[in-house]
C-alpha cells in the first residue's frame, strides 16, 4: 500500500507515555514494546517523531512509549546518580550489550567524546541520537536503531516500518496514544 509523504500529513500528538523514569527491570511488560527515545518535543525533533509513529500506527506492538533524554549525557556526573540518570546509563548499557551480542554498531550514534566541565576536569559525554527506536520483546531488547547490521543501516523509522510490514506482523495492532503530557521526572505526567 502506497504511503503519504510525510510533508503532506498534519502533525500527530506524540503519545501519552512520556516518562523520563524506566520501567522496574522485574516487572517486563509481555509482548512487544517500542520505546521511542527522542532528545527532546521540540520542532526540530517533531517531523522524525511523528514519521515514525505513523510507522508504528497500525503495527503488530502491545505499547509505544516516548522518552525524552535530552541531546548528550555524562554517565559520571552528578545527573548520573538520580533515577533518570540511572535508567539512562542503564539503558546505554543494554544498547551496547545488544549491539556486542549481535555484531551491531552505532557508528556515529551514541558517540563518546571528550568534554570540560566549568571546574577545568575533562570527563567522557555521550551524545545521544535525534530519534532512538528500542524494541523489546516480552522484556528482552530486541532491537535497537539506529545502528548498522551487516550491511545494512537502520534508521527508527526504518524499523518501525519494518515493525508495520504486513509480512512480518503476527497479531492485531494496538493504536498509538492520542497525546503526551510532560514528565516531572518521577515518571508522573505534570498537569498542564
């Protein structure tokens, strides 16, 4: 089936899963879930993420959820050691595991480089990807974008494409939420 361009859709209110706090690591949801990581709900980032939950509209997945992480993070600073810097570096973790496990890479993705901080110490920041798609079956990380696999490179909306195939759908789908209210970083929506 021929698809829209992008350009000529109306924008979609991004989810109502906005959470800056991970889920509890024994309590896996059954299943498929999408996790889209984005750096933030600006209009710069909109298009990407609106293109890819049109993808996802309609594809064989049990929960969609955005997670705004911002656009680089310093796994050892101060920032590091709350719950949302903790499900950061954690979740940076199980990328790299995934991507070891399964002769994946980022390539430019999730890049390290060096950094100063205001006192003059140099430290190690991760820049993190406009738009990230973690795919997680029955609790496990199944797949992540971008990277490159073999020779082939994956874009988020790649895969939720591949996500919404047809061929590769099992069951029925489950629509994408309406809209996302703000985190407080607790992981409760702020009321605006």
């Amino acid at each position: 089936m021929p698809r829209t361009p992008l350009a000529d859709q109306p924008p979609l209110a991004p989810p109502t899963e906005l959470s800056a706090v991970d889920r509890a690591p024994d309590d896996p949801v059954a299943g498929t879930v999408v996790e889209l990581c984005v750096r933030s709900l600006s209009e710069e980032v909109q298009p990407l993420l609106d293109g890819t939950l049109r993808r996802l509209d309609g594809a064989d997945v049990d929960r969609v959820g955005v997670v705004v992480w911002g656009r680089s993070f310093d796994p050892t600073g101060p920032a590091a050691a709350t719950d949302p810097g903790r499900a950061l570096a954690d979740r940076l973790d199980a990328f790299g595991r995934w991507a070891a496990e399964n002769d994946a890479s980022f390539g430019s993705f999730f890049r390290t480089r060096p950094a100063r901080r205001l006192t003059g110490e140099t430290y190690t920041r991760v820049d993190l990807p406009t738009v990230t798609l973690a795919e997680y079956r029955d609790g496990e990380l199944a797949f992540v974008a971008p990277c490159r696999l073999g020779d082939h490179h994956y874009t988020a909306l790649d895969r939720a494409e591949r996500l919404a195939d047809e061929d590769f759908r099992s069951a029925a789908a489950v629509p994408v939420p309406d809209r996302v209210e703000p985190a407080r970083g607790d992981g409760a929506p702020v009321r605006t």
